[in-house]
C-alpha cells in the first residue's frame, strides 16, 4: 500500500531548505500575530531584504527572508511595520534561546 505523498528520495538543495524555512517564519509570524494580536507580529525591509519579525512572551525574535517572498509577506495578514521600539539587537543566539524557551512554555 503506498502514500499520496511519499518523502523525497534524493537530498534537497540549500535553497530549497532555505525557502522552506522561509515559508515557515513567515507561517509563525502570521500564527503569532492571530493570537497575540496585531502588534506581536509583522515585516519590514532592511538592506534590500524583508525581516520578519514576532515579539512574544519571550521576547523578540526576527529572520531575514529572501526579496522573492514580498508577494507572500503583502497577501499575508502581516503588516509592513517595524517592531514597537524597534530592533533590539538579539543575536541568533538568543533568538534562538527565546524561541526555545517560548516552544517549551518556559517563560
């Protein structure tokens, strides 16, 4: 008996992983902005690139996304906005820190 979908056979391509990445941070965003709320949640550009970026309990996190994606970013329900008081200049590492503590309840 087989799947409709079977998993790939052959490896992906980086920017294949990238733009699936991509897609998600974008997908959370808009999850993040339909429960907190409209200001928790949005993009703006920075040096030609779109930044999305979520503010949650555990603080702000954001993810350059490839330009090719702005169609997606304006027919989603994010707005073009920078964050309330702006970047607050976290590191991956600690966005990364922030998004675990936020994937786990630990806040």
């Amino acid at each position: 008996m087989g799947t409709d979908n079977p998993p790939p056979t052959d490896e992906k391509l980086p920017d294949e992983v990238y733009h699936d990445r991509n897609l998600l941070a974008i997908a959370f965003a808009r999850a993040i902005r339909l429960t907190w709320g409209p200001n928790t949640a949005g993009w703006y550009w920075h040096d030609g690139w779109p930044v999305v970026w979520v503010d949650t309990p555990t603080g702000q996190k954001s993810w350059h996304v490839t330009p090719d994606l702005e169609d997606i970013l304006e027919r989603s329900s994010l707005q073009q906005t920078d964050p309330e008081g702006g970047y607050d200049g976290h590191s991956r590492t600690l966005k990364n820190c922030r998004l675990a503590r936020y994937i786990t309840g630990a806040y």
